[in-house]
C-alpha cells in the first residue's frame, strides 16, 4: 500500500500527462495526499518531516500556479 506522500507524488507527476481537463483535478489529488502526510507527521511527533512535505507541497502550489492555472478552463 502506497503511502500519502507517494500517493501525492504520482498525482503531481500525472499533471504532466493529463489532458487539460484533468490537470486542477489532479493537483488537488496530489495537495490532499500531502496535507494528509503532513497531519500524520504532525501527529507522530515528526516536525522534520512535516517541514519537508510542507515545502513540497508549496513547491507543487508553485509550479501548477506558473505552468497549469488556466489550463483546461
């Protein structure tokens, strides 16, 4: 079984391969997953890890809002 964090990975790579309709779908997979990896981190006393999904969750923000907000719309 697949872990929030791979979970959230595979979506973001997907956004890549994904008809435009797909995309804001699929970015929002992928912020779901990492939010829930993050709220686990959080509760298993993980603040290193938390600040590390944090970041890659924002880096994904990041990159739909330059490449793909606007797409498929």
């Amino acid at each position: 079984m697949k872990t929030e964090e791979e979970l959230g990975e595979a979506a973001y790579e997907a956004m890549y391969d994904a008809l435009p309709h797909q995309v804001k779908d699929l970015y929002d997979d992928a912020c779901a997953h990492f939010r829930k990896a993050i709220a686990q981190a959080r509760d298993a006393a993980n603040p290193a890890d938390a600040a590390r999904l944090t970041a890659r969750l924002e880096h994904i923000a990041a990159v739909f809002n330059g490449q793909f907000r606007g797409i498929g719309t």
